[in-house]
C-alpha cells in the first residue's frame, strides 16, 4: 500500500463518518435499556436504584457489562442456583455451569421459562442478549461456542445473578 492510497483511503473514511456521523453517534453514545415491554416485575428507575447497588443498575437496567474476571461467581463452586439478582427468579443451575475462561459466569443452559431474548446490533455486530424474563434485566448474551449438549455459551454478568447454595 502506497502512502498515498492510505492518505486518500483515510479520507474517505472521515468523510463517511462524518456523513453518517448522527448514526455512529447514536450507536456508540445512546444508552441501552432494559428489555422493553410488559414484565411480572415492574418498576421505575428511581424503586430500581433504590434497590440495587450502582453496578448492578447498569448492568441489570441500562445493559452495562462487568469487567471481566472481577465477579466472585467465577470461582463459585458449590451445587445451587444462580438468581436474578433484580427480583430472585432463579435463572441458571451450577450443573450448568462451566468454565469458558472467558472472565464471566458462563453457563450452557438456562432454567426452563426463565430468560428472554432480543437481538442486540450494539458495537457493529449482532448478538443475541438474555434476560430476566420476570423483571426485564440484562443478564448477558448467549453466544454458539458452548459445550454439549446444548452448544450454547450463556455469557452472564456475574453483578446480574445471586448464587443461592444447596441446602446440605
């Protein structure tokens, strides 16, 4: 590649973002939400704050995630259930739990009739985002590079979940 084709090729990148500068804008700077419509659990984001702590609201209510390897729930080993950490429905079961090494809690199944799907097209790409089909917080999304049976890799945000350990 010569210099001059860099310089030429850069330029028209500029110039198509700023072009479609609105549109790059909104992807980037627009705050997620939590999943839209109608949910058992509802509440406002001020009975949300109220309830949850900072990190969890971003997480749960405006689709932040976790810094990776920094949840606690990494290293849980113990039977149990993984809960919404919003309203407690139990969402995942640790005989489901597997690590995938990438720094959050993965799991290659949910609990029947516990999470909702959307498509998510954030950061340039299309995903599909899990969560709390009670309350509508973010959990995380399910990627195809799990293991059997399922093939699933729920990717779950430790700061969205409650472990609840068997009673012995």
């Amino acid at each position: 590649m010569t210099r001059r084709k860099f310089l030429l090729g850069s330029a028209g990148t500029l110039a198509a973002l700023a072009a479609g500068g609105t549109v790059l804008r909104d992807m980037l700077a627009a705050p997620a939400r939590a999943a839209e419509g109608e949910f058992e659990i509802s509440k406002t984001p001020e009975e949300w704050r109220s309830i949850l702590t900072k990190e969890q609201f971003a997480v749960l209510r405006e689709e932040a995630t976790e810094r990776a390897f920094t949840s606690p729930l990494n290293d849980e080993k113990r039977a149990g259930l993984y809960h919404c950490a919003g309203c407690d429905l139990p969402l995942y079961s640790s005989e489901t739990k597997f690590d995938s090494g990438t720094g959050w809690p993965s799991f290659y199944e949910a609990l029947p009739n516990a999470i909702g799907t959307k498509e998510d097209k954030s950061f340039f790409m299309t995903r599909t985002e899990c969560h709390c089909r009670r309350c509508g917080g973010h959990q995380g999304h399910i990627f195809d590079d799990g293991p059997p049976p399922t093939g699933k890799r729920h990717c779950i945000n430790g700061v969205a979940l409650k472990f609840v350990p068997e009673a012995a």
